[in-house]
C-alpha cells in the first residue's frame, strides 16, 4: 500500500468517525423514538465502517509498513 492509499483511507476513517459523532450529537435533539431509532442505526452503521477501514488499515500496515 502506498502513501496515497494509506492517506486516503485515514481520510475515510475520519470522515466516517466525524459523520459517526454528527449524528450520534443529533440524538440529544431528537423529538421521537423514530428518530432516535434512525439516528442510532446510522452512529452504528458509521462505527461499522470507520472499524472495517481501521481494521483493514492495521491489517495491511502490519503487514506492509
């Protein structure tokens, strides 16, 4: 993996970590439990991908400093 690769994917991780904490702030302002329904699974879905982008990330850095 080379430096760009590896830029661009710390750029994901954070956009995804930084999306991830908008909404999980949101939950604060919600007004129904279908909102709030809505506002977890997206902190949920977004944790998802921000740890699949860390764990590639470690995976492959291990392995490929």
């Amino acid at each position: 993996m080379n430096q760009d690769q590896k830029e661009r994917l710390f750029r994901c991780f954070c956009e995804a970590r930084k999306t991830q904490g908008f909404f999980s702030s949101c939950l604060d302002k919600s007004s129904t439990k279908e909102e709030r329904d809505v506002l977890i699974e997206l902190v949920q879905d977004y944790a998802r991908a921000s740890n699949k982008i860390k764990d590639y990330c470690l995976e492959n850095y291990h392995n490929n400093p």
